[in-house]
C-alpha cells in the first residue's frame, strides 16, 4: 500500500494549477530541499538521478529502514538496503511493458539537448537510472517533475486509471571526475545484470550506456554536451 504522500508524486510541486509540462523549467538553485532529499541544481554539472514507482517500496519497510538507520540516505548501508529491495521487483512493476517504458523514454528525448543531455539510462521493472548534464537556463528537479507529470498522464491513460504513479521525491548525486563518471555509467549499464533480469547488459531492451573499450579508455560526453573542466 502506497501512502497519502506519494498522491502528489506527479505534480509540479509549487506549480500553478495550469502548470503545463513542456514548461516546467527554471535557473539552477545550487543546493536546496522540499523538505525530504537534498537536491543540487547547477548548469552542465553531469548527475546521477534515480526515481521509482509509488508503490516500488511499501510504506511498512520504509518505516522499518528509517528506524534501522536513523541518518537516512546519508547513510550507504541504507541507500543499498533501499536498492536491492527496489531491485527485487516489488510492486506493480509497470514499466515491464514496453507501451509504458517507451512513454518514459520518449519524455527524456523530448528535450534531449535542448534543456539537457542525456549521457545514460536504463528503464527497470518499478525504477529508472539516468545519467544527465542539465544546460545553460534549466534546472534539474524542474526537469524532472516534467518528466514525471507528463508520462504519469500517458501511464495512467494506458493502465486506464486514476492516482500516482511515481514516488514523490528522487535521488541524485553530482559526477565528481572521470573514474566517478566510469563508475556511475558501469551501474546503470550492469544494474539489468545485477538485478536478475539477464545475464548479459547488452540484452536488455530498455537501456542507453556506452561501453568502453578498455578498462583505460575515457568515456566521452555527448557532443551536444560541453565539456567539463573538472571531469578528469
């Protein structure tokens, strides 16, 4: 069961009713909370983010974890717990079908290169991992609810249905050099692997992740993307 905080998971939060989801955008505000997770929003800083289902993790186990690890997502133990259980295919799990995923996908592409730049990603069964460089102008949690809000609409037009679909906040973390780059890239490609869900990368329908040659060879960002001084 999905608690009553995950029922505005879909919105805007702090838009106008008439908010429209081609516009939700803003200027970077640095670090900043709605109360939950701390976000940083800076223009061309490349960031993991990471959102999931409303019902990918029920209200009983996050009551339980909180009270196991009192700190939170400040604490990695936590953040793993909260993965391998998300991992584990809990809930509805929409994003299996591939009418749903490819709602998702067409969303993060719609702006591709405009407002950001997509470097990866990976759609699982209840959550996604992407890689991306928000651009000069454009703020990465205004992105996001974008993202959100329009593909909660498609989702639930195609499930026939009313109520949330996407958890209320996210998580994202800011690429600090080239070996953190490789890391982050090297997760969401294997997470299908590490999951269960195939045993090669490369067979998982609903993943965009470069793959290097060779242990040494430097990862490149999108052309579109500028370079990063320090990303080395």
């Amino acid at each position: 069961m999905v608690g009553d905080e995950n029922m505005i998971a879909d919105e805007c939060v702090g838009a106008p009713s008439e908010f429209n989801a081609d516009e939700c955008v803003g200027a970077p505000r640095g670090w900043y909370s709605r109360g939950y997770l701390p976000h940083f929003d800076s223009s061309f800083v490349i960031q993991t983010v990471t959102y999931r289902l409303a019902d990918s993790l029920p209200n009983d186990v996050a009551r339980r974890l909180s009270a196991e690890y009192p700190n939170g997502w400040k604490s990695p133990e936590y953040r793993k717990r909260i993965e391998d259980y998300v991992d584990a295919g809990d809930g509805a799990c929409w994003l299996r079908r591939p009418e749903i995923a490819q709602v998702v996908v067409d969303r993060w592409r719609h702006f591709d290169g405009v407002q950001y730049c997509l470097h990866a990603w990976v759609i699982m069964p209840n959550h996604v991992h992407l890689i991306v460089q928000t651009l000069a102008g454009f703020d990465l949690g205004s992105a996001i609810q974008g993202w959100k809000t329009f593909s909660a609409r498609k989702i639930n037009q195609v499930l026939r249905r009313r109520g949330a679909v996407w958890q209320r906040e996210y998580w994202d973390r800011f690429i600090r050099n080239e070996q953190h780059y490789q890391r982050a890239m090297a997760y969401v490609r294997e997470n299908p692997v590490r999951a269960g869900l195939v045993s090669r990368a490369e067979d998982w329908p609903w993943l965009a992740a470069p793959t290097p040659s060779s242990p040494t060879e430097e990862l490149q960002t999108p052309a579109r993307a500028p370079a990063l001084p320090g990303l080395k």
